[in-house]
C-alpha cells in the first residue's frame, strides 16, 4: 500500500511537470501548502484537471492501481480535497484505503 | 490510389465495432496499417492480427474505466477515436418508449461522453488525439419520429465543440462526421419510402458509400488537420 510520503512525492513530480509547460510568468512555487483550488489557487482550473490527470496516470503506470480521483464524492464534499497538496494527498490516501 | 500505410503505427479506437459503418470503419484503418481496438457490447465480429476487441457496454462507466486501463496497460495510447456506437427507435414522440429514449440517451450521449472523457485523459498524456463522432443527417433535417435520436446526435456535436476547447492546450482535436442514409441494420429500420423521400431531397440525392465516410475521416484523423476542431461536417450537402 502507498506510504504517506509516496504520495506526496508523486503530486510533487507531477506539480513540477506542470510547471515546466507553463509560462515564466505563471510559473508556481510549490511546497505541500501550495494551493490549487478555490479562490487562493495558483493554478487555473483547466491546470488542475490536467494536474489530476497526470496523477491518476502516474498511479496507474508506476504503482499499477487504478483509482479515480475525480469521482462523485470528491465533488460534493464541503471541503474539497483539491484545496491544496495537503488535501489532496489526504484524500488519495482514503482512496487507497478502500482498495 | 489509397495510400496502404496511412495509419501504419496508428493506435484507433473504435466504439461499436462489431457492426455497421463500425466494422466498415474498423476494416478500412486496419487494411491501411493501423492496430485497431473495438468496443462493442457483442462478439467480435472481425478477425484480424491487429485487431482487439473489448466487450463493453458504454453506458457503464465502471465498465469503460476497466476497459481504458487495459488499453492503457497495454496500448499506452490512442490516436484517433471514433466515437461510432449508437442506437436508433424511430417513433413519434407521443408514443416514443420510456426505456428507448432512455436507451438513446444513455449510448448515444452519456456513453459518447464516458469513452470520450477517458480517451481524452490517455491522449492528454501524450499531447496528441483526434477524437471524430459519428454524428447524423437527423440534426439538420428533423425528420419526424426522431425527436430523442436526433437530440443525442445534436448534444454530442455540442459536447464535441467544448472539449475542443478544453482539450485544445493537448493537441486533441474533437470533431463531428454528420452522415447521410448508409446501408446498415439501423437504416433497414425505417420504412423504405422514407429513407427513399429523405434522399432524394438531399441537395446530392444518393445513398452515403462508404468512402464518402472514409473521405472525413481521414480529414479529421490527419495529422495536419491539429487546427480543425469543433467542427461538424455534413455528407450529401446538408447544411
């Protein structure tokens, strides 16, 4: 099963993937507080999707799981997990838990 | 002359594959060099090396996620998708089935949607797609009886010319092929002086042949047409 930090590093290397197709000036600085939804995010919502999508292939590819991220509940919790790396690495590890 | 080798190298997918304008679009990428993977709810209807059915019910989404992490475990990627798998109950609206509307909506909609959204996530990784529906002459012509069918047709040239936009920053093209009357099961459904009365009004009154549908295809799938998105094409002149 994924370890905390796995996760962490793995939404970290996709962060800086995404960086990397992004203009100087939009560049982000990322830490596991940087934000990515909501109205302090640093990122636009169609980078978020493409964030996310990324992720959900670097599960699929490099730890053979299958989850899908953007699923109904992810949708319609109050707070949502894609708040932040924080949030989002939280939530991915419940996910992993019902596996 | 064709040229053999158009899509040598080519991963495409086909939704509904195992019959109609499907199989006939399935053979012509194979037979142009293409591995082919078909969706179909049936059997395998085509046997050929490069070849692979998937035995999936679209409207499922568990089902079609399943469905992509095979292709993604073993393809890695796709190409071209044509989005071809539909269903047809020609009836006044008045007495139109529930369950065959529901059944119209649900394949020709949400399940073009299902497959769409995941083949988008597969390309995106790859910062290339060309995603073609098959749509219909319905959407312009309105014929009677087709209120639901031709509705779902409109809806996914709709979604098409929005995940172009979406989709744009990933070199995925979405597009949408309108075709006319086409010899398959689904056209033996209609009463043949209608089918015969909806061509001869078309401005080029003959029936769809199978290379007026190649003929699109190949312009949507190209690999120089990256600037021609949310686009809807019509055969026969429709307009």
């Amino acid at each position: 099963m994924m370890t905390d930090k796995q996760i962490e590093k793995l939404i970290i290397e996709a962060l800086i993937e995404l960086n990397e197709g992004l203009p100087d000036e939009e560049k982000i600085t990322i830490t596991t507080q940087t934000e990515l939804f909501g109205l302090n995010a640093q990122i636009d919502s169609l980078s978020l999707v493409s964030l996310i999508v990324n992720i959900e292939s670097k599960i699929s590819n490099e730890l053979n799981y299958e989850i899908s991220i953007t699923d109904d509940r992810a949708m319609i919790r109050a707070e949502s997990p894609f708040l932040n790396v924080q949030t989002l690495k939280n939530y991915i590890l419940e996910l992993f838990d019902e596996l | 002359m064709k040229n053999k080798s158009r899509y040598s190298g080519k991963i495409v997918l086909v939704t509904g594959a195992s019959r109609g304008i499907g199989r006939a679009i399935s053979f012509y990428f194979l037979n142009q060099g293409a591995t082919v993977i078909g969706f179909d709810k049936g059997e395998p209807t085509i046997s050929k090396t490069n070849y692979h059915h998937i035995s999936v019910d679209i409207r499922d989404i568990k089902e079609v996620q399943k469905a992509f992490f095979q292709i993604s475990k073993k393809f890695k990627t796709i190409d071209i998708l044509i989005n071809n798998a539909g269903v047809l109950t020609s009836q006044y609206a008045m007495i139109m089935p529930a369950e065959k509307a529901q059944e119209m909506v649900d394949t020709n909609l949400l399940g073009t949607f299902f497959v769409s959204r995941e083949a988008a996530k597969i390309m995106s990784r790859a910062k290339y797609g060309r995603i073609i529906n098959i749509g219909s002459m319905a959407t312009s012509l309105e014929p009677k009886g087709d209120s639901i069918y031709a509705a779902t047709k409109a809806a996914v040239a709709t979604m098409a010319n929005i995940m172009a936009k979406e989709l744009s920053n990933f070199n995925i093209t979405c597009n949408t092929l309108g075709i006319t009357a086409f010899q398959t099961d689904m056209l033996n459904q209609f009463p043949k002086e209608k089918v015969d009365r909806i061509i001869k009004a078309l401005p080029v009154p003959r029936i769809a042949n199978e290379d007026d549908i190649f003929n699109v295809i190949d312009f949507f799938a190209s690999d120089r047409s990256s600037y021609i998105t949310a686009q809807t094409i019509f055969l026969g002149g429709i307009n």
